[in-house]
C-alpha cells in the first residue's frame, strides 16, 4: 500500500472515511505486520453504522515466518463500539501449511472476535 | 396429470447445471421444451482452443442458429475470447469479419458481453457497427472486457450504453494500431453527437489506471454516483492512488467494498499509525 517513508498513510493511500454506508468489505494481500497496520487504519477510520462483514484474504507461505503477526491490534479495532452489528470476520487463507497451526494462529490474534463468536477462518481454493 | 408450470420451472432450475438431464427434460413433452431451452442456451461461449479456432466456432454457431434462429432468443449471457497461445492467423480475419455482424445480429437478448482480447480498432466496419449495436440492446446491463485493445480510450468508451449496471474492465494490454483509426474516429464523433444519457452503474470492477484517471475526469458517459459494489484491484501504487480518489468520490453509495492490495511479496516498511 501507499505510504510515506516513515510509514504514514498519504494522500494516495486507500480509506474509506467518505464511504459511511459499507456493509462489507474485503481487503485480499498478504498476511504481515504491514497489512495489519494497514488495517487498523483503514478499519480506525471507517464510520459505518451498518457494516457486517469483514473479509481478509491472503497468503501465508511458511509456519516459520514470524512476519504474519501483529493482528491483535486489529482485532481491538473490531472490538470497538462502532462495530457492534459486525456478523462476521472472516480469514481467508491461501497456504500450503497446515490448517490447524494457522487457525490457532488467528485465533489466538483476533480473541475478541472469537468470543464473540464471529470469527471464521477457511482454506482459500 | 398436468403439472404446474411453476413445479416445471423450479425442478427444471434446479438441473440447470446439468446439460445432460436439460437435453433430456427437452424431450419430455412440449411444455418442459422452453424452460429447458432457457437453460441449455443461456450461456454461449467462442473462445480459442487447440482443436478448435475462433472463426471455426463463430461459423459453427452461426450456421446453428441460422437454422434454428428461435434459439438465439435463449441467449442471455456471450462470451467471446480471440485473445490465447494459440492465436488467431491473419488468414482468419476476413471470415470472422464476414460472419460475426450476423452472429452478433441475432443475439437480441443479451444481458452479459463478455469480450476478451478484441481488438476493436481492427475489425471490419460492419462488425464495429454490429457491436456497437449490441452494446445498444436495452437488456444488456453486465458488460466484462478483459485484455481490450483500442487505439483510444473512447474507442471503447462510446461503446457503453445507458441500460448498463454492470461493468468490468480488466486490463487494458496495449493499443491497437489497426488501419482504421480515423474511420473509428468517425464513429465516435457520430456516437458523442447522439448526446445519450449517461450509464448509471451499480457495479463496478476496475484495475487499470487510464479508465479510471478517465472516469474521474470531465466524462458524462458514466455516472458513478450510484454505484454500490466496487472491486478495486490495485496492480501498482499509482492504481491505489486513483483507487482512493474513486473511493471518495463514490462516498456513502458504496455499500460493498473489496480492495486489492499491490505487491504482496515486497512490503517492507511498516505501515506505522
């Protein structure tokens, strides 16, 4: 994504703070630090009373990697007031890893969101 | 015992994944023909492949409907691909010409165009104006271009008519340089002097930076004002830069949102708030 050297957001870099109406939104990449900062900004800045449902979709390519954390701090973002019609957080991975490692991962990085009961990782195709 | 014609319509919707039971549902009697029909013809598809060129299946289907010209009616949904590894000789091209303006002409139904790697600058005058025609039908409201090759950005703009909801517009590979620029110019000036209500899309798929630096521009062709749903698929940084132009200019229409994110493999830097 677009961002200054320092890592701050710029004029280009995609939010959605004029879109008040979202219901659903799905963001596809790579699961790492920078996305799920990334996230966290793009999800800090939405006010949208009705959204639903959020999707993220990505690759982790290695168990090994320690580059695919960080999610905790956007799962305190879903926590938050504005979300509470949130149905559903879903992750979608593409991996050839085991499923089981990986859904203990997220599951361990978005607490709230599963015991809330909304959070659903699947297999990507 | 006569049945329903709405217990017709729901066990023969529900094979309608199945061409084999739909062929055989065909035959059971004269009300179970059309709903079959609907089905089995729905989707028509021309695309390259290694047993079987593009004008060879445009001459196939052709001469099909020619002799069963009511089928044509069935069509909802034509997909029409040139664009593969196999390629299409120069030596096809007058054939392809010659056939498709009446291929096209017979698909007065359509809801979906799907067209992939055409070059429309290089075609006949009499396939552009049959596919400006079909861009034209008032039920044609889905419209995916993938791999489109145009001398001019308007070239494929002045294609799209007002009934369409729907649009996808995939890459745009290169330019064509055909011969008949000026010529396609020409039809362009007639189209614009038509002076046709805009698109009102509800649906749009974008990833490449000259349509949508255009669609934000001083256009009145398409009115984005009312589009719901949008996959912005972002391939470099400046794509994501227009992305989030559109994005706020679509303000609170949007209701569904997927966002694309470029190079995946080489994000270094934190993105730090």
């Amino acid at each position: 994504m677009n961002a200054h050297l320092d890592g701050s957001p710029t004029e280009d870099t995609i939010d959605v703070e004029c879109n008040p109406n979202i219901r659903r939104l799905t963001v596809r990449a790579g699961f790492n630090r920078p996305l799920a900062s990334y996230l966290k900004y793009l999800l800090s800045g939405l006010s949208a009373p009705n959204i639903q449902q959020v999707t993220i979709w990505g690759v982790v390519w290695s168990r090994e990697d320690k580059d695919w954390g960080g999610w905790s701090e956007v799962d305190q973002v879903l926590d938050g007031v504005k979300f509470g019609g949130l149905r559903e957080v879903a992750i979608v991975v593409y991996t050839h890893q085991d499923m089981d490692f990986i859904h203990q991962h997220f599951t361990d990085q978005f607490p709230s969101m599963f015991d809330r009961g909304i959070l659903a990782i699947r297999k990507g195709y | 015992m006569q049945l329903l014609p709405e217990l017709i319509d729901r066990t023969i919707d529900y094979l309608h994944d199945s061409p084999s039971a739909l062929r055989a549902c065909a035959h059971v009697c004269r009300d179970w023909v059309a709903p079959s029909r609907f089905h089995l013809f729905y989707h028509c598809e021309i695309k390259p492949s290694s047993t079987s060129t593009v004008r060879l299946q445009t001459g196939e289907l052709l001469e099909f409907l020619r002799g069963s010209p009511h089928i044509a009616f069935y069509i909802r949904e034509f997909h029409f691909s040139v664009d593969s590894i196999f390629g299409m000789p120069d030596s096809d091209w007058p054939q392809l010409n010659a056939a498709l303006p009446h291929l096209l002409g017979m698909l007065t139904q359509l809801r979906k165009l799907v067209l992939h790697g055409i070059r429309f600058t290089s075609f006949a005058p009499d396939t552009r104006a049959a596919f400006r025609a079909l861009f034209a039908l008032p039920c044609l409201v889905d419209v995916k271009v993938r791999h489109l090759k145009v001398a001019k950005l308007e070239h494929f703009t002045t294609l799209l008519c007002s009934p369409l909801k729907r649009l996808s517009v995939y890459v745009f590979l290169g330019e064509d340089f055909g011969l008949n620029i000026r010529a396609v110019d020409e039809e362009v000036k007639a189209v614009e002097l038509q002076k046709r209500p805009p698109c009102r899309l509800e649906y749009l798929y974008a990833d490449c930076d000259m349509f949508v630096r255009w669609l934000l521009g001083p256009q009145t062709m398409i009115d984005i004002s009312a589009v719901r749903t949008l996959d912005a698929w972002c391939r470099t940084e400046s794509t994501e830069g227009l992305m989030a132009r559109l994005l706020r200019r679509l303000g609170p229409s949007l209701e569904d949102l997927s966002i694309q994110l470029h190079d995946i493999d080489g994000w270094g830097t934190p993105f730090l708030i």
